[in-house]
C-alpha cells in the first residue's frame, strides 16, 4: 500500500534526498539524469501516495543506478540501499 503516515513520507523523502544529492554531484550524463527525473518523480508520488507512479518510479531508480554502480561508486549505491530499505521496511515492493 503506497498510502503513508507523514513520518514514513519523511523517512523515506530523506533516503531520497541523499541520493538525488549525490547524484547532483555526479558529472552529468544520460543516466544520471534519468534517475534524478524519476527520484523527482517519486518524490511526487510519495508526496501524493500515488501507487503505480511511486513503483514505476522506485523500479527506474533502483534500475539505473544498479546498472551504473560501477561508474558511481559505493556512497551512490549505499544511498541507493538505504531509499531500498526505506521503502521495503514501509511495506512498497517494486
């Protein structure tokens, strides 16, 4: 269920931050514009408990950056993880 309590929305805007934060320290490119457009995307879906976007979203994400692991780094990928854990701790699977 993609409907959340405002500190689930916290903890889980949070993880996203950190990642989108990373990233926009990451020389840009393809890929890493992809995954800033769909943290951005989640980020609304979140907001709007919006289901279907908020899976697409968090798929994409998760996607682009396991695919890109190797160029970004361990801190990119360790973000990565803990958006992961927030959102499966707060019961979204994608």
């Amino acid at each position: 269920s993609w409907v959340m309590a405002e500190a689930t929305k916290s903890s889980i805007l949070e993880a996203a931050e950190h990642l989108t934060s990373l990233l926009h320290a990451m020389p840009a490119d393809a890929r890493r514009d992809k995954a800033l457009y769909h943290l951005q995307r989640l980020h609304l879906s979140v907001n709007a408990s919006h289901s279907e976007a908020g899976r697409f979203a968090a798929f994409t994400v998760n996607k682009t950056v396991h695919d890109a692991t190797s160029d970004w780094g361990p801190d990119i990928a360790s973000a990565m993880d803990a958006l992961r854990r927030e959102l499966h701790a707060n019961g979204h699977d994608f």
